[in-house]
C-alpha cells in the first residue's frame, strides 16, 4: 500500500514547518515538512517566511515521497499518534 495525496494545512510560523496530511487506506496522517527539510531538498539559498507555501507547491512531489518514505520505514509501535515530523536528515531516507 502507499499514501495518497490529502491536504495542504500551511505554514506554522511558530514551529517553521510546512503542514500536510497524507492518506493510509481509510486513515489520515499528519506531517510537518520543516522548512530546513524544504531548504536541503533545493540545496539553495534559504527561502524567506512569506515564500514558504509556494515552495511547498514547488516540492510538494518530493517531500510526500520523503514523507512515505518515512512513514513506511517505521513501525507500527515507532510512529507518533499525532504528527511526523520531516526534517533535513530525512532528505537521504
């Protein structure tokens, strides 16, 4: 089984992560793409705040395909009850 596309929630200015939520069969999972995780995928300058969302958009094929990545490589026991957090040394996973 793989995850399937849900919704994009935004920024978290406070946290300095991306919100999204993936699909596990009937199940909904939640992530949190920071944006260093953003950042290292485009191995370029840091992106301001306010650029953010659009850079989700533009990354967004790829960070779910690290998100799955992720989800997959954990165990039932291993994965968080509320919320998985992406962060840049998930790239290489």
């Amino acid at each position: 089984m793989q995850l399937t596309r849900a919704d994009y929630q935004g920024n978290d200015f406070n946290r300095s992560v991306c919100t999204f939520t993936m699909r596990n069969g009937a199940d909904t999972v939640q992530f949190a793409a920071s944006w260093a995780l953003m950042d290292a995928i485009e191995a370029g300058p840091r992106s301001h705040s306010g650029q953010r969302d659009a850079q989700f958009a533009r990354l967004r094929d790829r960070i779910e395909a690290i998100a799955e990545r992720k989800f997959f490589s954990m165990r039932d026991g291993e994965r968080p009850s509320k919320i998985i957090i992406l962060t840049a040394m998930d790239v290489g996973v």
